[in-house]
C-alpha cells in the first residue's frame, strides 16, 4: 500500500501554457506597480515592489491598481474622532423589524429585498458611530463595540474619509422609500467630512478645502492625460496610464467629499465636468492597464449616480437655471452614461 502522507508537493507554475488544456488563466503578479499608491500629483514613475524590485510570487509582472490608497500626507496621524454625532436622528428600528430579524437568523420566514437593505443601513450606521466614537482605547486604538453584535459590516478605525468608502459607496444606491436612513446616513457622513477638515487644517497650518484638493488631482491627470498619446514603449505607457488613474481617482473621491460637506464651491469651477470626464476616461482602461478605445460600460457610474452628484453640486443648479447652453452641455454628459 502506497503511502503519500509525508510527500509535499510544490507546484510552481511558470507560464500560461502548463495548464492551457484545463482552460484556465492563471497569471502571478507581483506589486511592482503598488508605488503609485503614494498619491503624489502628477507622478509617472514606478518604484520597485520590495529588494531588488521583485515581489512575492512565481513570475514577475505587473499589475493595474484600481483601488490606490490616499495620499500618505492626507491620513491622520490619531484615529478620526467625531464629537458631536447626531444621535438624536438617529432611524429607530421597530419591534416588528426586531423580530423579523430574529426569525431571519432562525432561516424562518421572509423578507423583502427592501427590508434587507434597511437591515443592512441600520447596521451601517451602528458601525460607523462605533468606528467614529471617542471611545477609543490608547493601547490597541480599538474602537468602542458596537451596540449591535455579529453586524453585516466592520468596526473600523478611520484616518481618511477614504476608509468610510463603502459607506459612501452605498448613498447613491439608496432608494427613496428609505429616505430617512439615506438623510441620517448622509449627516453623519457630513459631520465626519467636517472633523477631518478641521484637523487637516490644524496639520497643514491653513484652511483645508476638498475642492481645493480636487481640482489639483483632475488638472494633475488631464497634464498627464494629453501626453499619453506621445508614449510608445509598453513600460512607459502602463506607467503614464497607471498615474493618471491615480489623480483622477482621489480627483473624483474628493469631489464627492466637498459635496457632502456642503463647501461652497466657486460658482465657475468646473468640478463637475471635470469629474464626469475623469470617470469616463477611468472606464476606458481595461484590467491590464491597456487604453480602449470606447470606455467599458460597465465599469461606467450610472445616471442616476451622476444625477446623485448634480443634485447635491449647488453651483451646477445654479447655473443650470439660467444659462441654457450649460443646460445642454449638463444634459450632454448625463446621455453619455447608461441608464438604469
């Protein structure tokens, strides 16, 4: 009887073509590409992924990041903190809703997907009070539990609005039968928004404007923007490419941020053409950093989301009610994103 229990066996895969019968891809990257996360405006330079350039795996390569991380000069250095949180509006939850939520992890009964979806809101907030209390503990810089135990979302610490973004990714989504859990979500968010600009400003020793920080990441990657087309080398353009998402990706993050804290923005700036090309030209790069042609629809923000944006951008109605050639240019840009 063959015995294989003290047999280890490490496969190393080399190249596409050892496992091309089993139909499958399997493609080993490395983080050489990770240095564009470092959010410096207008950079187009690659920095190696650790010793001697190489990360970890079998085959050396890189790989588009879509999800760079905020500027290290931007994060906190302690732990967002929020003192006033409006508790006082807080959406309460129902007795009925208690125990349909008992029943719902008892696998008994039935629930609506609007139900689960204001399940899911009431957990959002829970959490994000939790991870913005000033019940922090100095040792671990844990955050106080949440009132709720087993929530469908985590208690985090936050040291840049950008570590709240599945908070902010769920407010354009949320429908208007649950407006009252959209209001309350959308104040918190502004309170939040609010505290990390007083402390960017205590840190930088002058006033701290999203929309300030907004503009100079869309203009950094439009620069960037109208030399790719003099790039050839394949290194060079994943890299031009690579650092042009990047200023367009905190260009648009801070755009959303100016909006939800109410800044008021200049009446002729422009930030919303500005994003809506940056989003459109961000959907024209596919997964491995090549330039489409024709942006890929899915990876394009809806119109409704865009309308989320209009809405809240009060220089844009502004002008929107007077002056009928930027009617058309407005109504312009919503066509050339999908609707719903």
């Amino acid at each position: 009887m063959l015995r294989l229990s003290s047999v280890r066996v490490t496969l190393y895969i080399l190249c596409e073509g050892g496992i091309a019968a089993t139909g499958f891809r399997v493609w080993m990257v490395s983080v050489a590409a990770s240095s564009f996360t470092d959010g410096n405006r207008g950079s187009g330079g690659m920095g190696d992924a650790g010793p001697g350039g190489a990360g970890r795996g079998v085959v050396t390569g890189k790989y588009f990041n879509f999800k760079p991380l905020p500027p290290p000069a931007d994060i906190l250095g302690n732990p967002l903190v929020v003192p006033n949180l409006p508790t006082h509006k807080l959406p309460k939850e129902t007795f009925g809703s208690r125990m349909k939520r008992l029943l719902a992890r008892m696998n008994l009964g039935s629930q609506s997907a609007e139900t689960r979806l204001r399940w899911k809101l009431h957990d959002t907030i829970q959490a994000t009070m939790a991870s913005l209390s000033p019940a922090v503990t100095l040792v671990a810089e844990k955050r106080a539990p949440a009132p709720r135990k087993k929530l469908s979302v985590p208690v985090i610490v936050v040291r840049h609005p950008y570590h709240l973004r599945h908070v902010f990714e769920l407010l354009p989504n949320i429908p208007d039968t649950l407006a009252a859990e959209r209001r309350f979500i959308e104040l918190l968010m502004t309170r939040a928004l609010k505290r990390y600009g007083e402390q960017m400003a205590l840190i930088k020793g002058s006033a701290f404007s999203f929309e300030h920080e907004a503009r100079e990441y869309f203009f950094a990657g439009f620069r960037l923007e109208k030399q790719i087309k003099k790039v050839n080398n394949p290194d060079e353009r994943f890299a031009a490419l690579q650092a042009i998402y990047v200023n367009y990706f905190h260009g648009r993050n801070y755009y959303y941020f100016a909006l939800l804290r109410r800044e008021r923005l200049a009446p002729d700036n422009k930030l919303f053409m500005l994003f809506a090309r940056a989003v459109y030209f961000m959907a024209r790069i596919d997964w491995n950093g090549d330039l489409l042609d024709k942006p890929n629809a899915r990876m394009l923000p809806r119109r409704d989301d865009m309308l989320f944006f209009v809405e809240r951008d009060k220089s844009v109605v502004t002008r929107y009610r007077t002056d009928q050639d930027f009617q058309r240019q407005v109504k312009a840009v919503l066509e050339a994103f999908p609707a719903s």
